[in-house]
C-alpha cells in the first residue's frame, strides 16, 4: 500500500490543538499553587483593624483586646500617674523614646500617647515576650521601694512605667510597644490603623 502525502494544513492543525490543550493543562494544574501564596481570610483577619469599646474602661484601670494574635493594653490613667511620670526619667534607658520603632510619630511624646489619660501598648515584654503584669499603685512594692504605677513583668523582673518605659537595669532592651492606633471618638480606638490613615 503506497502512503498518502503528508497534509500540512492537518500538521499545523494537530500541533495548535496540542500546544492549546497543555497549556490549558498548565494553567488549570498552575491554579492551586497560586491561590496557596494568597493569605486565608483567616490570616486576613487575624492582621485587620480591631475596634475596642473604651466607654466602660474606669480612670486606674486597664482593658485587654487581641489584635495580631498579641495582647493590646488600654490603660485609663490617673491624674496622680500623670503627674509622676516627668519625675521617673533619670530612672529610665529610654525617656524619651529614642527608639523610633517603638512607636509611631504621634505617640512620641511625653506621655506615648495621642491623649494624655490613655495609654495603648502592645501586652508583651520586649525581652523575651512574656506578659507584664498591670500594677496601677502609687506605693513601695517588693520590686521598687519609689514605685510610682506601671507594669512589673515577673518572669526576669523588667519595670516598665505608666508611659511603658522601660527602667534602668530592667533585662528589658527596649520600651513596650505602642501599636499604631486613632481614636473614632471619646469612648472608641481601633488598633492596627494610624490617624494618618483613617483619614485617607
């Protein structure tokens, strides 16, 4: 049997639909791998803005939200706690603020804060990540006979003051942190998102 010519037009034909069906196989098993590198809506909103009900936070006391997995401290303080804290920053490694990622612009200032009797902070030690303990009292403790408020962490003794300013030999390196963050209004802050921001 003698063999037909070879068709061309058939050749070009079969070779466009090869090349169409496995780069149709490429993409379709491509798919799965792109979509991994995308965040969850899970890991999404374990990163987004937390907004925090401040109304019922009382003067000397303190509020715990979770924003990034991390605790987030909200402090309404004292007039007395305010006053004491100009007298603490001989006693301080870092009085005032010197480490610019410590926090944000607006919180760079004597009291670390956009207001005055607010304080938020990030609820973690900056040595080893352990948890201080709020003790608001005006009064000699077993750590510090010129106590004037702050937080005590007692896993390696780091003092930190009512502006979460770290003191002299604390093991602590650095301040506490202070999380970007802007009041809605008197009685609402969300945490995880600048001043700056919010009105963009």
């Amino acid at each position: 049997m003698a063999q037909q010519p070879a068709d061309p037009g058939r050749r070009r034909f079969l070779t466009a639909t090869t090349a169409v069906v496995g780069g149709v196989g490429v993409a379709a098993a491509a798919v799965p791998f792109i979509s991994a590198w995308k965040p969850s809506a899970r890991a999404i909103a374990a990163g987004a803005p937390v907004t925090v009900d401040i109304s019922r936070l009382q003067v000397g006391g303190q509020q715990i939200a979770q924003w990034r997995k991390r605790p987030v401290w909200i402090v309404r303080r004292t007039p007395a706690l305010l006053e004491a804290l100009p007298a603490q920053d001989d006693r301080l490694k870092d009085p005032d603020s010197d480490v610019v990622d410590q926090q944000p612009d607006y919180a760079k200032n004597e009291y670390r804060s956009l207001r005055p009797d607010v304080l938020v902070l990030i609820g973690s030690c900056t040595h080893l990540g352990c948890s201080p303990k709020y003790h608001p009292e005006m009064q000699p403790v077993a750590w510090d006979e010129n106590w004037q408020g702050g937080f005590f962490c007692p896993c390696h003794n780091s003092r930190f003051d009512m502006a979460g300013r770290v003191y002299d030999g604390s093991p602590a390196p650095t301040n506490l942190v202070v999380p970007p963050y802007h009041f809605v209004d008197d009685n609402t802050i969300v945490v995880g998102v600048d001043p700056e921001q919010e009105a963009a």
